[in-house]
C-alpha cells in the first residue's frame, strides 16, 4: 500500500507525492522544474552532488550546506557483538560512520 502526503517540493508547489523520496524521483523533480535540463542532465547533477559527498566524507572531510544540514564521519568503537543466526559472541571491529546534523533553516521547516 503505498502512503502519499501533501507536501511542498523543493521549489514550494503543492503536490502529491510517495512517502519515501527515492534518487529517481527526485530527478525527476529537478528536470520538471528546470525545462532547460533533459532528464539525463539531472540525473548526472543528482549523481555528481552524492559523488562528491560521498567523497568529501571518504577523505575525511565534513560537507556544510548551510541551512540544510552537514554530513560528517564519526568513529564507532569496537565491541562485542553476537551473530544473530548463531548466538555466537563475535568482535565486531571499529568503523566510521556517516553522521548528519541537520541545520536550523531544516529543523525550523520541520518543526512549524
């Protein structure tokens, strides 16, 4: 059963839309609201933007987009684990994370 809500868009057009905003979706946005972009344009801004998010974040790098929010790495610590199909206690080692801390333009919006 799919959930739809009434929502505005990024450029403030009321809509109906799914509950869950997949990479595809919101492609298709962009190119409908921006008519000198073909779909495949959108797609490759769309692609470039988490590209490069993605590897900001891998060298390290926090990424600010003020008002949105920021995406940042943190290092989560070794422990002691169990395997869910075993019960076994295994070592499950330390590993970054992605973080996100969304920005006060975004909770305001969130929160009206």
């Amino acid at each position: 059963m799919k959930h739809t809500i009434a929502t505005k868009n990024l450029f403030s057009y009321e809509y109906e839309r799914e509950a869950i905003l997949v990479k595809s979706k919101l492609v298709q946005i962009i190119a409908r609201h921006n008519p000198h972009l073909m779909q495949r344009d959108a797609e490759n801004v769309v692609s470039a933007i988490f590209e490069e998010i993605s590897a900001a974040l891998a060298n390290g790098q926090r990424v600010e987009l003020r008002g949105f929010g920021a995406f940042s790495i943190k290092a989560r610590s070794a422990r002691n684990g169990r395997n869910p199909r075993t019960g076994e206690a295994v070592m499950v080692e330390e590993k970054w994370v992605p973080f996100f801390k969304t920005g006060k333009d975004l909770r305001d919006r969130l929160n009206k």
